[in-house]
C-alpha cells in the first residue's frame, strides 16, 4: 500500500518573520484535521505509472485529528533526547 497525506489548506502559517513555531501550533484548536490521509492498494500500483496518477487513484482512508490542544513543554522540547544507532552500527 502507499499512502499520501494531504494537508488541510485551512491550517497554515506565515513563513516570515522567523518566530517559534509552538506558539503556531498553540492555535489549532481540539478537533482541527491536520491531514487527510489517501492510499493506493499495493496490488494497483503500477511501476511505469507515475507519482501523480497513484494519488489520482488514491481513496480517502482516514484523517489525522488533534483530539486537544497543542501543549509546549520546556523539558520536552529542550530536555528530552531520544538517541539513535544506525544499524550497521549494531
């Protein structure tokens, strides 16, 4: 299967000037669609078709939805570090 996310073209948000975008996400209310979520059938993708005819046969499968409000957290943003190996390394 493949899937493509499409934005909602109702939530966006000014490139410029620089600011911090928490204070952005801090806006989007609880229950806002942030994607809709589309996806092609492994068996109907065809390897001499393109990018652009998939997602024209892509069907609706679902959305992405914020159940509550976005929350900054200090520690979770400047504290908090997950580390990651590269498998070779392993």
């Amino acid at each position: 299967m493949q899937i493509f996310l499409v934005p909602n073209p109702q939530v966006q948000f000014p490139e410029s000037p620089p600011r911090d975008f928490r204070q952005d996400l801090a806006t989007i209310p609880a229950g806002t669609t942030l994607f809709s979520v589309y996806g092609i059938a492994a068996e109907k993708l065809d390897q001499d078709s393109s990018n652009l005819q998939h997602r024209q046969q892509a069907q609706l499968i679902g959305q992405i939805t914020t159940t509550s409000e976005f929350v900054a957290s200090a520690y979770g943003d400047s504290r908090l570090f997950f580390r990651h190996q590269r498998f070779k390394n392993q």
